[in-house]
C-alpha cells in the first residue's frame, strides 16, 4: 500500500467536469483513482480542509462519477488508519497559511488553496507523493517544492508541460471558473 495526498483537480479531471483536459488525461485520473479506492492510502489533514475543498467540487453521494466517488470512499474510510491517514497541520496568520509550509521565496507566489496539500505532505512522517494532474502553477513550483523533500506526481504531464510553457506565470484560472460555475455541486 502506498500512501499519497491528491490535488482536488484529480478527482474532478476523473469526473469530466474540467474542458479543459484531454481524455487521455482523464483517464489516468481515473485510473489512479480508482487504484487509490482498491489499494492505497489518503493523507489529509485532520482540520477538514481538504475534504471541505473537495465538497466544493464533489458529490458525497458518491455518485454519478469516479471523482465523487473518491468523496465518498474518503468520507465512509476517514477513521479507518489503515486507509486515511489523518495529520495534523498547523494554521498560522501569515501568507504561509500553515506552519509546515516551507518559508521559502521561491514559492511566495504558490496558490494559497494548495498549501494545505503540501503541509500534509511534509508533516507526514513518510512524506507522500501528491497527485496532480493539471494545474501548471505545482509544474512552475516544482523545483522549489523539491527542495523542501516534497515529491508531486504529475498524472498529464504532457499537458502540464504545454499549459506551463504557454503561460507560464499563470495561476489556477481554471479551477476558479470551475467554482464559480458549480455553486452548487457540494452535498
């Protein structure tokens, strides 16, 4: 069993709600996580703010896609160790967001929404790979985030190469035009 954190645009690419993504890197969200569900484990953090984010964008129900299925699996497992590993991560009142986000420059500029992420990967005593698919502001930070013991799996590659090189001080435009269209998608 392999332990990873998953960026909230890998569940939604697995549901088809981002136009944005090529169906070839749908599926490998699909399939990853799928594999997740059968065998793996999640790391969150144990304040909710990575399953609020995902209710944002997800059904409980668990229901019509493989994404808000994933919610679901995360909701019935997340007292279950042996399948949700819940840590803790520290708020802290400053740009940082948290604690054990690295005081770094070269990542001053890293989406605030994503810093919990990378809090639980690095407060995690096994440090866990984190999933993404597309979201090109984890490609342009990537170096830094390596430097600081934090490794990212990047599941569209390809795309998020293109996206990066095409627009590369571009943030989560997409993500939020996702949001302001899915008021209502959280249950």
């Amino acid at each position: 069993m392999s332990i990873f954190v998953v960026d909230t645009n890998v569940p939604i690419i697995a549901n088809g709600s981002e136009p944005h993504a090529s169906l070839q890197c749908r599926l490998h969200c699909v399939e990853r996580i799928s594999r997740l569900i059968k065998s793996d484990i999640i790391a969150i953090d144990d304040g909710y703010a990575i399953i609020l984010e995902y209710r944002t964008y997800l059904k409980s129900t668990g229901q019509p896609g493989v994404g808000d299925a994933f919610l679901r699996w995360i909701l019935t497992n997340y007292a279950n160790p042996r399948r949700c590993h819940r840590v803790k991560i520290t708020p802290v009142r400053s740009a940082r967001l948290y604690k054990e986000f690295p005081l770094d420059a070269g990542l001053k500029a890293f989406d605030p929404s994503d810093r919990k992420f990378v809090a639980v990967s690095i407060a995690h005593k096994k440090h866990p790979i984190i999933l993404e698919a597309i979201d090109r502001g984890w490609w342009i930070h990537r170096t830094a985030l390596g430097a600081h013991s934090v490794e990212v799996c990047f599941l569209c590659e390809r795309e998020i190469r293109s996206a990066a090189a095409l627009h590369p001080r571009r943030g989560k435009k997409r993500l939020t035009t996702l949001r302001r269209g899915r008021k209502s998608r959280a249950s």
